[in-house]
C-alpha cells in the first residue's frame, strides 16, 4: 500500500503543475493533450453509462471536467481525488468531490450504483488497479457497474503519439508522466477476483467517436488508443 500511495503522490504533484499551467476549466490540465480528444472520449463514455443510476463517482477526477455535464441530469454525482488543487478546482468547476484515496474509498459498502475512472490508470502499477477494482466491488450496490477507460498501450496510433510528445516533452524539458499498460486479460483477471462480472469491452479512437468490441482486428491494433472495460456487480 505504501509503495502504491506514494507513487499516486508523485503523480499528483505532476497534474498540480499541469492545473498551475493550464487552469482548472482546460482538459490539457488533467492530462488531454487535444481537446478533441477528451470530448470524444467523453461522449464514448457517457454512451455506456446506465441512465437510471441513481449515485456516480468518478476516481481521480482530477478538475471534475469528464462527468461535470452530468451533475444536472443525476440525482448524485460525486468526485474524488487525492490532490488538494483538484479537489480545490473540482469544486470550482461545480462538482461534489471529496478528497481521498483512490485504494481505500471513503464510502461503505454498497453505497454507490455507478464507478467510473478515465486515464487512471496509465499512472498505476498492476498491484495498485487490482486494488482499486476490489473497493469497486465492495462499494458498488448490487447490479451497480464501474465503467475504467484508460490508454492503449499496444495501439500503433498511441505508440506514434507516446514518441513524438514524449520527445518534444524531453525537448521542451517538461515532466514526463510514469507510464502503465494494462493488458484486458489482467484487467478481466482483476475482476474476476472481485467477484465482478466483464459485462464489455471495447478500443475505441475518441476523435472520431469510434469503437469497436472486436480487440484484434487491424484496425483496433492500429488506431484502438484507448481501452474501456465494463465491469457489473451480480445482483
């Protein structure tokens, strides 16, 4: 726990400065680097959510920006975060979040019907979304889902991209974000663990609104840069 902890606290300190850069209403300061692309990802995301859930938590939620259009249409929608900035920025943005962590939620069993998480994991050590998906389970309400999307590493779109920001970072001397692929077989492996069923999963290219649940045809391999795994809680 202490290692996961304190790799999540380093991280942190990288978006603080990416908020002191950017402000808190810009997606660039919770890691986007094309606007585009966050909003495609956004509408991805919110196709799968289930509309009649009555509680949504977003982990890591950063500035509040990915669920934030959904606080007029939800009985509850809650952020949460270990950062203070973007607990602090959330909370300007007009989302309820509360300042925790992520392997230890603050909310007792069965309490929340919706979990999702976006670009969570790519900062993350195998141990660390293990853990995470096992307090999913335990906070989810029967029938409740966790919807996780984060970067696809094997994608040739995503490898292209990772080498030419990453040299322009290294140029630029900016901070370079740690870096984590998550396979789908240890993320189904993960869940299964927890008792979660894998209801779907997908590739998806957000600027073009696209995906696909078909994982290995060229296409996904090619311009699939982003994963979304789709996880239930039996009734």
């Amino acid at each position: 726990m202490k290692s996961d902890v304190a790799a999540d606290r380093a991280v942190d300190d990288l978006y603080a400065g990416m908020r002191g850069r950017y402000g808190g209403r810009n997606s660039r300061a919770n890691g986007y680097i094309y606007e585009g692309y966050f909003r495609g990802e956004q509408e991805i995301l919110f196709g799968l959510l289930d509309a009649d859930a009555d509680t949504l938590l977003d982990v890591g939620c950063g500035s509040g920006l990915m669920v934030l259009p959904l606080v007029e249409r939800r009985n509850r929608v809650l952020g949460i975060d270990f950062n203070r900035d973007a607990c602090a920025a959330a909370r300007d943005n007009g989302l309820d979040v509360v300042r925790g962590d992520a392997f230890r939620l603050p909310f007792a069993e069965a309490t929340v019907d919706e979990i999702v998480t976006c670009q969570f994991f790519n900062q993350q050590k195998p141990e660390a979304v293990a853990r995470f998906i096992d307090e999913s389970a335990r906070v989810l309400r029967p029938a409740g889902q966790v919807v996780m999307v984060w970067r696809n590493g094997g994608a040739w779109v995503h490898r292209f991209a990772l080498a030419v920001f990453g040299t322009l970072a290294r140029l630029r001397r900016a901070p370079v974000f740690p870096y984590e692929n998550h396979e789908f077989a240890d993320i189904e492996r993960y869940a299964h663990a927890a008792g979660l069923k894998v209801e779907a999963r997908y590739v998806s290219f957000p600027p073009l609104r696209w995906r696909s649940a078909d994982t290995g045809t060229i296409t996904a391999r090619s311009i699939g840069a982003s994963n979304i795994c789709v996880l239930k809680k039996p009734e």
